[in-house]
C-alpha cells in the first residue's frame, strides 16, 4: 500500500495498513535541530505532499525584518516560532475598499507550479491549500476592527468576505481541474482557548454559507475537503461535517479528545494535533506516546478515521518527537488493514 492509498483508505475508513503520518515544522525546530530532525523526517515521511500555497510572505525572512503577503498585508516576526503579527492592514480605512486590488492566487504560472509538484508526489497523497477567508478578513482590517465591524458594518464586512470569496473561488476552481490532485485544505482559526471568536449564531449566518460553497466545489470535483481551525470551536464541527469537510485538524485537546471524539468519531477523520501546549514540550517519551494511543483510540479505529500529525517547534526535545513518529507507526499499524 503506498502513502496516496493509505490516506484515501484513511479518509474514506476503508482499512490502511496503518495510519498515515504527516509533518509540521516550525522555524523554530529546524534552527535548533537541522540534519537531525531531516534524518527523523526522512525515517518517517509525510504521507502527504502539499503542492501549493495560496500566499507567501506570511513568515519574513529574519526576525524583526518586515515582509508583505500577497494580498499587501505587512508582517514582523519577533520569534522563530510563529509567523509574527500584522503590523500594516491595507483596509485599515474602509475607503480603501473602493480601490483594492485583490491578488490572482490562480494564475497560468501558479497552477503550472502546482500542477509540476503534483508530477513529482511519488506516490504520496496531495493536497493543495485553498487558502482563508476570516483570516484574511482580519490580515486585511485588523482584527478587534474585524470583530466589530461584524456586527457594526455588516453590507462593508460581506463586501470584503465577498472579494476573497471571488478569488478563492477562481483559485479552487482552477486546482479543481488538475485531475491528479487528491484534497483541498481551507485554513481559519475559529477558536479561543475557552470559545469560539464570534457566535455560532453570526458564523453560520455569514460565514457557512461561503464555506459551503467552497466545499461543495471540492467534493464536486471528486477531491477531499481539509479544514483547519484551532481553538475551542466544538460548537460548529457539526455544521463543518454537514457542509462536507472529510478532513478535519482541530486543536484537540483544548476541547478534549472525547468531546470531539463524540462529534467526529466514525464519521470523518481527524488530522491530529498531539499536544503541543504541554506534552510535546514538556511530557516525557512516554508521555508522548500515551497521547498518541489515546488519539488513534478516540479517532482511529474506525477502519481508519486518523491521520497523525504533531507540531515540531524549537521548545520541543528531538526524543518526543521520535517518540511521536514510532508510536504513531507502532500502535496504528493493523495487521490486515483493521
């Protein structure tokens, strides 16, 4: 069974031979561990290829160093462990709405690079980012301004939502004709660490509807739909299942593994987020791996249902995520595919 075949059969639950692993690295842990942590990746590749950003720029060349994304945004970054703040938001004055540019996130030379990196995949499943749409709303106003102009400037907010749906709508439409791609992923982080940021009242009457159209687009298509949101955001996985996300990365133990286990269990699957708030940093091995079988228990005995995944940042000690890779192939490889 090859990596592609794995994690179909994942998604779909229909028996891969173990589960699949993905990476996610942080500037922070190449700087400190470089060849050492290529050589823990190269033992245990990512099943998955990602074959195309919808946006750079987002992480600035050095610390300190400002650099601008694609749509005009500016950002700063003050540590190797995020992609910093925005320090310029180019709707800071609403008038500027009238004469904004919004960027071609799938122009002839974006979707040839695309479509080049999908003819390399060797085997792997891949997944292209169809990128986001509160978050750019925010990159774009400011945030606390965003916030309020929900509820305050609601015909200017679906103005703006309505821009970037336009341009994520071109985007997933083109990726939707490269027949040789497997999945979407869509990216908003909807949650704090207690709720979500807006009511779930205001996000299914403004946001769902674009989601829905998106989604619906990829599963046309015949292509998985990814999503992900950290933060607490318990109170809309139900109405992301119903729109047709397949793949979903939640930040899972902010809400605990049984709550969502409740909500997604068997019925889509979980890319994991093995604690990256406490274990990964500052648990031992062990304690890695316990956090690993009680994910692919929650999650991944559903003839498949899980996709492991684990943040590597600067504060996270090489051995726990070795530890994290061994556990994930030990404990979630089924002798006969479950």
């Amino acid at each position: 069974m090859n990596s592609r075949e794995r994690v179909i059969r994942a998604i779909e639950m229909s028996g891969p031979d173990r589960v699949p692993i993905t990476h996610a690295t942080l500037p922070g842990a190449w700087l400190r561990y470089g060849p050492a942590l290529e050589a823990l990746y190269a033992r245990y590749p990512s099943d998955v290829v990602e074959v195309g950003s919808a946006t750079q720029g987002e992480f600035g060349p050095k610390i300190g160093v400002p650099s601008r994304d694609t749509w005009g945004a500016e950002w700063v970054r003050y540590t190797d462990e995020h992609k910093g703040q925005v320090v310029f938001h180019p709707l800071a004055d609403w008038r500027a709405l009238d004469t904004f540019e919004p960027p071609d996130t799938s122009s002839d030379e974006i979707m040839a690079q695309v479509a080049q990196n999908i003819a390399r995949a060797q085997g792997r499943y891949t997944l292209a980012d169809g990128d986001t749409l509160w978050q750019r709303m925010f990159y774009l106003r400011g945030y606390q301004a965003m916030l309020e102009d929900l509820l305050l400037e609601p015909e200017r907010s679906a103005a703006l939502r309505d821009m970037i749906l336009e341009v994520m709508r071109k985007r997933v439409r083109r990726l939707c004709e490269l027949g040789a791609l497997d999945g979407i992923h869509f990216r908003d982080d909807w949650g704090t660490q207690e709720a979500l940021m807006i009511s779930p009242a205001l996000w299914r009457r403004f946001f769902k509807p674009a989601y829905a159209e998106l989604f619906g687009m990829v599963r046309q298509a015949g292509k998985h739909v990814w999503f992900h949101s950290d933060g607490v955001i318990d109170s809309i996985i139900p109405d992301l299942i119903e729109i047709g996300v397949q793949v979903l990365n939640p930040q899972v133990d902010v809400m605990g593994k049984a709550r969502v286990a409740e909500l997604c269990g068997g019925v889509i699957c979980i890319q994991g987020d093995i604690d990256r708030q406490f274990a990964l940093p500052y648990g031992t091995p062990e304690d890695v791996r316990r956090e690993v079988r009680a994910d692919i228990d929650a999650f991944g005995r559903h003839r498949g249902g899980y996709i492991g995944r684990g943040e590597a940042a600067g504060d996270t000690p090489l051995e726990n995520l070795e530890a994290m890779f061994e556990e994930m192939v030990r404990y979630g490889t089924y002798p006969s595919g479950h």
